[in-house]
C-alpha cells in the first residue's frame, strides 16, 4: 500500500511517499519501523497509542486506533500537527 509520509518524518524516510504492507496498522508501522528504524517511536507512545500529535488517514477516513484493517489497495496518509510558539 502506498502510505504519505509527513515532512517532519522525511529524515527517516528520505522521501514523501513509501511502500509498505500489513494488515493492521500495527502491522504497516511494524513494517515501516523495521525499513525506517526509528519512525515508530515518532509515531506511537509508550501505550502503544498513535501519539497526540499524529493522525492517520486511511483512504481519507481517520483511523481510531491501531487495529484499524488495512488492504493492499489502500492509501494511508500520516499528518503530523505542528506546535510551538
């Protein structure tokens, strides 16, 4: 599937757009996380929640959690807020 990376997340990935594969969201960060060390810590916290800061859409629907389904044909786009004063 294909998944959007964030400009912030680019230093992992070196790129905006990425290939990846699961059937679950965990699984898709898993599998990112073992091409891109690192990108999970960015992404999911300490509870194994999508961080506060993150929202994940998959073909435009937000996804809740990280057992939403995932298929080959998806498209998931990974939007990082930002902050800061």
């Amino acid at each position: 599937m294909t998944v959007l990376i964030p400009t912030p997340l680019h230093s992992y990935t070196g790129r905006k757009h990425v290939e990846g594969t699961g059937a679950t969201l965990a699984e898709l960060v898993a599998d990112l996380d073992r091409r891109y060390p690192g990108i999970r810590f960015r992404m999911i916290d300490e509870q194994d929640r999508i961080r506060r800061h993150i929202r994940v859409f998959v073909n435009g629907e937000q996804a809740r959690g990280l057992s939403q389904p995932l298929y080959a044909t998806d498209e998931v786009i990974i939007v990082q807020a930002l902050s800061g004063g």
